[in-house]
C-alpha cells in the first residue's frame, strides 16, 4: 500500500527530525499501510535511520519507503536501488524521470566496484531548426542503466522491483511542496505543450497544488510496459516507436535508430587516495575526478591537518580546492583514460596545492563551535532557496545492504522539468541534452563516490543533487567526516560554501541564522577571499550511507524533504 504523508513538520530537535511532505490529503488519497507492513521497516520519514540489515537513503519518503521494504522481503541493495530509483521517477517527476540520465557507483560483497555510464546521448540528426523544447532532447538512459544494474547484480526480476513505481503512478500519491512550487515556476512552458498540460496541470490549466493527488496513468502503463516486456520494449519495441513519431510530429530529434543504439556502458572508473582511505567515482561524462582532485589537492598541504581543524582555514582551503577542481573538470591531457589518470594524480595535486593561498591559524572559528543547519519548526526544507529555476533537476539515492553491497546513483533530468515537454501518450519529461555535438555523452557534474577505510571496507557513500553544487557538497561532506571527525549527520548539517570564482565564496545563510562565524569570515577574508551568501537550497543536496559498529546509518539531506529507512530485523 502506499504512503500516506501527512502535513510536515521539520522540528530543530537534533538531528531526529521527522520531515513531513505534502498538506492535507484528498478523500480520494491511497490507504496508508497497514501496520504490520509499517513494523518491518524503520520510520520512512525520519531524515538519520540506523538498521542492521541494510539502509536507503533518498530524495522521496516514498522512495525510501519502497527500497527499505526489499530489503525487508530479502532483496539485495540492488534490488532496492533499482526499486528507489523508478520511484523517484515517479513522485519527483521534474528532478529525475525514466527519459533522464544515470551515473552509478556499486560496490559488490566481494570489494569489486564497478561503474555504470547512463548518461544522455545526443541525437544523432540534431541540428538547428528544431521545435523549442523538444529540440533540445537527448536519448534517455536511466531505464538501461538501472535495467543492466538489475540485471548483472540484482536477485530479483525487474518486473517485481518496479511494483511500487507502478501502483504509485497509477493510483497516485500526495504532490510534495516542491513538485508544486517547480510545476507552478514551469507552468507556462508546460502548457505550451499537450502531452506535459495534460498530465501536469489541471483540465483549467492552473498547476496542481501541494497535497492534492497527482495520478500519471501514461507513466503506470510505460513503467508496466518495462515490467513485462523488458528493457527492450523502451529502447527497441512500442515505446521506442511512440517516441519516434512524438519526436517527428513536434520537431525533435530522437529517432528509433538512436534509441536502439543506445546503451548503458561501462565508465570509466577513478581512484585516489585521502588520509588513508580509498575514494571511488566515475570520470567523464559524471564528474567523480572532481571529488578525488579536490580532497587529494588538501592532502597535498603539508600543514592541512592543523589547518583544517580551525574552521576559517578549513573554508580558505576547502573553498579554493574545489575552485581549481571545477575549473579542471573538463580539462583534457590526452585520451579520457589519460586525462582521468592526470587529473586524480598525486602530481597534479601538489601542483594545485602549491597555487593555494594558505590562510593565518588561530583566529577562526574552532570546529566546536561549528552551527549546525536545522530547519526551523514548520519551515519545509525542500523550499529553503530563493529561486525555484536555480535548482537541477537531479536527484541522488545511496543503498546498502548488510552483505556490504553499496549502490551510490544520481538521475538527473537537466534544468527543472529537463525540456519540460511530454509525448501524450507516454507521460514522462524528456531530459535536455548538454551538448551540441552529435554522438556524444555531455558532461555532467553528477558525482557519486564511495569511501573505503584504510582496511578496505567501505565506509560511507554519497552523492548529491545541485548542478555543480553536487560536487562541493561531496567534497565538503567527506572533509568533514575524515578530517574533523564529525559524525556523518553532522557533517551533512555543517555549514557550506560554493567557489564562485578563484576570489569569491558564497556561504550558506540561513534567514535568521549565522552559520559561519564572524571568525571564520574574518579568515578568509583575510586570505583575499571576498564573501557572498545564498540560501541553504542553494547548496547541494547530500544523501549518504554509512558502516558503523552499531549498523547502517543513512541521513537524508535536511536542506530537502527526503528520508533514510531501513529494515527492522531479519526478514521471516
């Protein structure tokens, strides 16, 4: 049965906060579960779970919920993941969706980590000329990447793991506050198109509000369509074929001959080295060499370890490191296997450590004094941004299960909304391409990562959401872990900061409340760094999984509405 959410609301109680998504529910509302299924799983709304028998940790209560209960009925973190990610497609229709792109980390029982490249593909006939909107389209690869995931390393069929994105399509489900808030920013675009009017806006055009049902018949039949069929039926039979024409018809690109070429490949894979554990990411089109780049360029600075205990220097050097690393993301030194080999290279960390402009000691804040970011009580965390068109439309779920298998995935659709057009018939959002060049996979600043312990066990695991705040918010999340040694929840609340320039950080401020000390600004401005603020829904949106002694921790990003779950006990 499906979650029934009542009206939230996000207590600054610690960090055992309940987050609440959506207003009243309509009559017509799903039956909420019934309670001995509600007693297998730990609260689905609760945004830090512990479990001994695995953990989710995602975007969408909803989500969450549906990749705890696998774990539950003894499916493995694969099937979970593959579970969560459909569900996601569903209830944060404009974040992620079946027509977007994927970038996967796994690590199996055995230590082998694998990548997966899911990523769009530009069309091969694109040009100028085409139609607004579907013009920019690109080949969807979310459904292979997750189908060849399921295959290669799930327990379960495909057809019993996309159940819940099924029903949840069909019956539908309580419209979460940022849905609503991003449906009324894209309202004009959406109904300038039949397929995304029909399906996103009421019959009178108005978008539909926070709390009422949304129902995506068109979805359910695709997603049942996958169920059945498989795979091929997406890429190669009806759906492929309904595409086609709805590309034809509207002046898009996408042919059948595109989508049948269409595969989810293997990516190409980058390591590096910090304080002794083992990072693991995927290099271009996804942007793990930006995270290994970064902290290995901290490493590289003989007095990082004191320095980064002070909280002001922490900034100066965090903040520059990820400039120079997402100034170099694109860099090229070669072929891709060369240039992902030169940019997560000790070298070439020393070299852009030496360009850093180290900060004075003693005068910043002391990590102990650090203001952790809670909500305020009723204030809902997937609002806190000034501007609903800032934000990607991405989203990023982490699972493990208690086999030590680990699925780290971001989806991601583009900007809000991806195209914000629709076919009719087929009820998803076709995600933007990021490029211009025919054939190619556009880079993305989508970057999952695994951490493994000096033992080689795996740690914690993360991503996020954020266009190239996903990669700052990465870096800063396992800086906090490892160097200053706060529990991963605390690490995920500490206070962030973005490079806007190799002179300028934005900081996060919350209305109301100073998450960085007059202390810590004070260095780096000493440094010559200048200052600017934004919102907390600016910064980049973490959902993570940890090993610890006492079981699986997850903690859901509180700047959002997500939540972490896991199963209660062993399953019967």
């Amino acid at each position: 049965m499906a979650l029934r959410i009542p009206p939230r609301v996000a207590a600054g109680v610690g960090w055992f906060l309940l987050v609440f998504l959506g207003a009243a529910c309509a009559p017509t509302a799903p039956p909420a579960p019934a309670a001995p299924e509600v007693e297998r799983i730990t609260d689905p709304l609760a945004q830090v779970a512990t479990s001994s028998e695995g953990m989710v940790s995602s975007a969408s209560p909803w989500a969450t919920e549906a990749g705890a209960r696998v774990l539950a009925r003894g499916g493995n973190a694969v099937d979970a993941a593959v579970a969560t990610g459909f569900v996601l497609a569903v209830t944060e229709p404009t974040m992620s969706g079946i027509a977007g792109r994927a970038a996967i980390v796994l690590r199996t029982p055995d230590g082998s980590v694998h990548g997966i490249d899911g990523l769009n593909v530009v069309p091969a006939g694109y040009g100028d000329g085409g139609s607004p909107g579907y013009e920019r389209a690109a080949v969807p690869g979310m459904v292979a990447a997750l189908a060849r995931l399921q295959r290669e390393h799930g327990s379960w069929p495909l057809a019993r793991v996309l159940d819940d994105a099924i029903r949840l399509a069909e019956e539908g489900f309580p419209l979460p506050s940022g849905e609503a808030v991003r449906l009324a920013a894209n309202a004009e675009t959406l109904a300038a198109h039949p397929g995304s009017r029909a399906i996103w806006l009421r019959p009178d055009g108005t978008p539909w509000a926070e709390g009422e049902i949304l129902r995506q018949p068109q979805l359910a039949t695709v997603l049942r369509a996958i169920a059945e069929e498989g795979v091929e039926v997406f890429y190669r039979g009806w759906i492929a074929d309904s595409i086609h024409v709805d590309m034809e018809r509207s002046g898009g690109f996408i042919t059948r001959d595109d989508l049948a070429a269409y595969e989810a490949i293997d990516a190409i894979q980058v390591t590096g080295r910090y304080r002794g554990h083992t990072l693991h990411g995927t290099f271009r089109p996804a942007s793990g060499h930006s995270v290994i780049q970064a902290l290995q360029t901290l490493e590289a600075i003989p007095e990082s370890p004191a320095l980064l205990g002070d909280e002001g220097a922490w900034g100066t050097l965090v903040g520059q490191a990820m400039h120079f690393a997402l100034q170099d993301r694109t860099r090229r030194e070669g072929s891709e296997v060369e240039s992902a080999a030169f940019l997560t290279s000790p070298a070439h960390a020393r070299e852009r450590a030496a360009q850093l402009r180290l900060p004075e000691t003693g005068t910043g804040s002391d990590v102990g004094e650090l203001t952790l970011f809670v909500p305020e009580a009723g204030v809902r965390g997937d609002l806190l941004v000034a501007d609903p068109g800032d934000r990607e439309a991405t989203t990023h779920f982490t699972v493990a299960d208690a086999e030590g298998r680990v699925v780290v995935a971001t989806t991601s659709l583009g900007p809000a909304a991806g195209t914000g057009v629709a076919s009719p018939s087929l009820g998803f959002f076709y995600a933007t391409r990021l490029g211009s060049a025919p054939g190619s996979r556009p880079s993305s600043t989508i970057a999952p990562t695994l951490v493994v312990d000096p033992s080689g066990a795996p740690l914690f695991a993360l991503g996020g959401a954020g266009d190239a705040r996903i990669i700052s918010a990465v870096i800063q999340v396992i800086s906090r872990r490892i160097d200053q040694g706060l529990p991963l929840h605390e690490a995920v609340a500490a206070p962030r900061l973005h490079p806007i320039s190799a002179e300028e950080m934005r900081l996060e401020t919350p209305e109301g409340q100073l998450l960085w000390s007059s202390g810590a600004q004070a260095t780096l401005e000493r440094a010559g760094l200048e200052r600017s603020t934004a919102p907390p829904g600016y910064f980049g949106r973490v959902h993570a999984v940890e090993f610890t002694d006492s079981g699986i921790l997850g903690v859901a990003e509180p700047r959002w509405g997500g939540s972490a779950a896991g199963p209660l006990g062993p399953s019967p």
